[in-house]
C-alpha cells in the first residue's frame, strides 16, 4: 500500500492515521469474503447431499418431457447413490437457475445462447393448434384457412415469453399472419397449460400447445402444425466439471452418450 499502517511503540502498536482511514473498507471486504465463504461452503454440502435437476413443466401425463424426467428419475434412483431433486419452472428461470448453480443442469424447451452453457437437444415436442368449430366434418377441410380465421376471429391465449413453445408459436404465427401478427390479435398470456384447456372448451379460445396435450370436447379441433415449427428439448449443463459430470450422468440414462 505505499503507506504505514502500525506505530510500533515500546507500549504496544498503534494504527497510523492511514490505517485507521482504510479499517472500514478492509473490515467490509472481510464481510464479503465470510459470507462468500460461508455461501461456498453450504453449496459444497448440498452437493454432497444431493443432485439437482430442473426441467419444463410436463404439458400431460404421457408428453415428451414427462417421459424423459421419470425415465431420469427412475434410471437415476437405480445407479446412483446421491439422491436426485427435481423441480419444475419455465426454460427462462431454469437457465438462470443453472448460471446461478440452483441447478446442475435442465431439461428446457427453448434455445440455449450462452457461452458459459452447454446443451444437446433429446428430443422434440411437436405442436398442434386447437380451435373450436361450427361442423366437425369440415375440421379438415383447409387447415391454414381455418387456423387463420380462427385466431383472428377468437381469442388467442399463449404461455408467456419465458416459454420456448412462445417463441415457436410466434415463429408460426408469423409465418400465418405476417411480420404484424401481434397487432391483429387479441392475445392472452397464460403459462398453465390446464388453464389453457380450460379456456379453449368453455370460453372458445384458441391456443398453440403441444399436440399431446389430449381434448377430448367433440367441439375442439387439434390441427397439427407443420414439423418445421416444432418445439426443441434440451439438456443444458454449465461448462465446468460438475456440470459436464451431471450432463454425462443423464445423458447415460437416456441411453445417448455417444
């Protein structure tokens, strides 16, 4: 520091007018490194307790991702010895969860652009619109017309945009309506799938969800869009040794490590 900080007397020393002018910044920096140390130290001992994994909440029972985590959870619960915590949340909050180490790696449905992650897609979830119509047997007859019509005629609800499957939904919708689609629509966002359902068979809403997603009111139409507007399933790891280790780990349980 260029400076004295202590006045050696025959009593005893003494901090110099220097020191005593500094003390508050090196006392705070003391804060910080204890609570850092502090924070590394129960991250070190959730780690040895267990593993965490957080995924897209699962559109039904049997849908892509539903079927990826329970094949994790179940293969994972055989192998490995530390056990395996689960929890659901949309692709934006996992991601940050994932820089943030809340996670060491997540199954998300939207594409991964950060250089300090990594990512392989599993698997890919294929969407269908679904709309209510007049006459079931015309439900085929022009399926762009009627799902054009359809939402600029209804309402139009979509999870928000922390959703991958918002970003393919609006991807197709304007390849359907054009650049300006968003003004020509009257859009909800909603991020509950059942509540989505709920508004397409009781309050004539239309919605871009995943095909699986099972309607069974005879008065609901499920169009499939095109595959070209299907919805992506990532694995995405950080890109440090821990993170490398649980991509590993889950990619040997999918059986596709190569």
């Amino acid at each position: 520091l260029s400076v004295r900080l202590f006045e050696r007397t025959r009593s005893g020393s003494l901090a110099s007018p220097e020191a005593l002018r500094i003390s508050p910044h090196v006392n705070k920096l003391r804060d910080i490194w204890a609570a850092l140390d502090s924070t590394s130290a129960l991250r070190f001992k959730r780690h040895l307790r267990h593993w965490s994994f957080g995924g897209i909440p699962p559109a039904t029972t049997d849908s892509p991702s539903a079927i990826i985590l329970a094949r994790i959870a179940a293969n994972w619960a055989r192998r490995f010895d530390t056990p395996l915590l689960m929890q659901p949340g949309l692709a934006d909050s996992l991601l940050e969860g994932l820089e943030q180490q809340r996670y060491d790696a997540v199954l998300v449905d939207m594409p991964v652009n950060n250089s300090r992650l990594r990512s392989r897609e599993v698997l890919r979830s294929h969407l269908s619109c679904f709309l209510q119509h007049e006459a079931p047997e015309l439900a085929d007859a022009d399926s762009p017309s009627q799902m054009r019509e359809a939402i600029l005629k209804h309402r139009l609800g979509l999870p928000s945009r922390a959703s991958g499957l918002r970003q393919t939904a609006e991807s197709f919708l304007e390849h359907l309506l054009g650049p300006t689609w968003l003004s020509k629509v009257q859009l909800i966002e909603i991020d509950s799938i059942p509540v989505a359902v709920q508004l397409i068979v009781s309050h004539g809403y239309c919605s871009i969800l995943p095909s699986a997603v099972g309607i069974t009111s005879p008065k609901v139409t499920k169009i499939p869009l095109p595959m070209t507007f299907s919805v992506p399933l990532l694995l995405a790891w950080r890109a440090d040794d821990r993170g490398t280790d649980m991509a590993q780990r889950v990619l040997q349980l999918l059986d596709m490590t190569n």
